[in-house]
C-alpha cells in the first residue's frame, strides 16, 4: 500500500518504515509467538549493553584503565609496585576500608578502584651492617679461601671457587656443626655458621661415550678402591654398546667392587646393528 512517498511492509512479524526521500530504515522487532504470529502490536528497539570505564588509582601511569560491560566481571591488572611499601590490594573507596573481589564483584558503572600500601620497615645502612656477620670456609688441608663478609642471617650465602688439595678430589661444602652438605642454592645463613671442605681420596673416572647420543648424563666419577659402582649404559642410534674399557684397551666390568688404581679415562665400545 502507497502511502505518500511510504511504502509499509510487513515481514516475518518486523514492520519496515522506508522513507524514500530520507533513505533511512527503522526498525520495529515485536516479540513473535509460537505460532509465528506476533504475540502483541508493541515492540522494542533492541540496544548494546553499557560499556563503563574501571580506573585504577595507584600512581601515574601505574595501570591502565579498563572497560568493562555492565554486570561484567573487571580482570585484574598486574599489581603495581612502590618504593618502601607493600601492595595489600583493590579497593572501592580512598581509605582502603572496601576491598574490592575480582571474582565475584561486579561493575554496575563508572569505577574507580584504589591501591592499598602498607609501609614496609626498613634499616638504616649502619644498623644492617652491624646486624651482618662472615661465613668462615675452612678448606681442611686445601689451599685457603677467603670468608664470606656482610652476609645476614637468612641470606644465601656466595659460593667461593674451589679449593685444591694433592691427592685428593673436591667433594663439596658441609656445614660445620651438622656435616650436611651445603647447597648455596637453597641452604640460608645463619650466625655461627662455618663451611668445612669435604674431600674425597678416591679416583676421578671420566666417560669417553664416542659417539653416544643417550645416557651421557655422567661426566665423571669419584670411585675409591673397594667401592661397589655400576658404570653408565650408553644408547647410540643403529650401534649396540658393547662395554667400557680403559686406556690400555683392556675391559672394565659393567658393575663390581672397583680394583683399579689411579684416575682415568674410559672409553665405550660399540658394535655395528643394533
């Protein structure tokens, strides 16, 4: 039906409005019931959801601000940092009294959230120092290393190189009063505490894999006369490891009580189609 310049249609329950000189289209959606048919004459313009704005309030250009969809769940962001201080987290009001909770806190508007600090103590360089104490390393006949200065009680402690002792291999660090092997990874100071050098009188034995290109995770070992050792067993694609033997070429027993004097190298044996 012409009305006008207007043409009205009705399709699939949405009425079109055409204004022929504008060159606009509205729109009308009215709900549709079961049958297909329109389940009442009103209708409503469907809108997007408001988008609002989260601020973060935790000192200039410290966090972003994000924007979020009403209702929507607000990601947190990385916690900022101050110097002297402890970030305690979000808030909803200035005087930190509000926590806000990412998981479950929704935004309903235009937020600002606020960074709560909490001082941390600290010492004056003089007081740190006099509170510090040295780590002695007594390397028991090895030549001498020097102590360890300034360290605090919890601290890690620097580990020295080395030292070297005739006829003897270097085992590690023990802890004086308990004769656990320090680990400087891990272990932390404490005051009183001196290192010993633990060392070894046994032979140093390497592994020559030639060619090997699995079970090579052992370099060296440390095998002292009497001792029960099983050696390495090496892979190496399309070979068969056919044993270990020394400089001399003579075999050496895959597992035992070792019988050889002297530090040395052994070397794997491979044989053709494995």
């Amino acid at each position: 039906m012409m009305i006008g310049n207007r043409k009205k249609m009705l399709v699939a329950g949405v009425m079109l409005v055409l204004l022929a000189e504008a060159a606009v289209t509205v729109a009308f959606i009215s709900a549709v019931g079961p049958g297909g048919g329109s389940s009442g004459g009103g209708g409503e313009i469907v809108r997007p959801p408001e988008t609002y704005v989260v601020t973060f309030e935790a000192g200039a250009g410290a966090c972003p601000p994000a924007s979020v969809r009403d209702g929507g769940l607000a990601s947190e962001p990385a916690p900022p940092s101050r110097e002297g201080h402890a970030f305690t987290g979000w808030y909803r009001d200035s005087g930190c009294s509000e926590a806000w909770d990412f998981a479950k806190d929704r935004v309903r508007g235009d937020l600002t959230l606020y960074a709560g600090w909490a001082p941390v103590a600290t010492e004056e360089p003089a007081v740190a120092a006099a509170r510090s104490f040295s780590v002695a390393f007594d390397s028991r006949g090895g030549t001498p290393v020097a102590p360890a200065e300034g360290i605090l009680a919890g601290s890690a402690v620097p580990e020295p190189a080395p030292p070297s002792r005739g006829g003897y291999v270097f085992a590690g660090w023990e802890d004086g009063a308990s004769g656990k092997i320090w680990s400087f990874g891990s272990d932390r100071a404490y005051e009183g505490l001196a290192l010993h050098a633990r060392w070894s009188d046994g032979y140093v034995v390497s592994f020559d894999y030639a060619g090997a290109d699995g079970g090579c995770g052992i370099a060296s070992a440390v095998i002292a006369p009497g001792d029960l050792y099983a050696l390495p067993s090496p892979s190496r694609d399309g070979y068969a490891f056919a044993g270990w033997v020394g400089a001399g070429g003579d075999p050496v027993a895959q597992s035992g009580a070792w019988s050889r004097a002297g530090d040395e190298t052994l070397r794997a044996l491979w044989a053709d189609g494995a």
